[in-house]
C-alpha cells in the first residue's frame, strides 16, 4: 500500500510543480508526471537529509515533494532547452 501513496503523492506533487513552474520543454503525461513528483521527493529528502533537516530514516514531507519536483523541472528545462538551442 505505500507503494501506491507514492505513486499518488508522487503524481499529485509533480501536477502542482508543473503548474506553479509552467514551460514548453517540460515531460507531459500522467507517466512522467508521476515519476517528476517521485523524483523530486527522492531529491527533497536527500537535500533535506544533506542539509540536517530531516533524519536518515526521514522522508521529505509532501511540501518537499512538491519542492524536489520544481528542482527537477528546473534542472530539466536547463538541459533540454541547452541541448535543444545547440542543435540549430
């Protein structure tokens, strides 16, 4: 069952990030929506473990989530929009 509440969390955090971070070259879809929100948690918690906020049996929270996931989105459009510029 906490498969499925991160997979729900996951999706729900990444629809939020997108929407507060809206751009053309971002993933679309419920798939990669859901896997920028899981992402995106994997990298709140291990920012937040880095930086002494959480414990190393803590996750980060569903705020955090929705943080990781703009971190993502952020850090993806740098790529693909570099690598898109770079072909013309």
């Amino acid at each position: 069952m906490s498969i499925l509440w991160t997979i729900i969390i996951g999706f729900v955090a990444g629809v939020i990030a997108k929407w507060i971070m809206p751009g053309r070259n971002e993933p679309s879809g419920f798939i990669m929506t859901t896997i920028l929100g899981i992402v995106g948690a994997v990298v709140a918690t291990y920012l937040g473990q880095a930086l002494g906020w959480y414990r190393a049996d803590e996750g980060a929270g569903f705020i955090g989530a929705i943080v990781g996931a703009i971190i993502v989105l952020f850090i993806y459009g740098l790529i693909v929009g570099r690598r898109s510029t770079s072909s013309y």
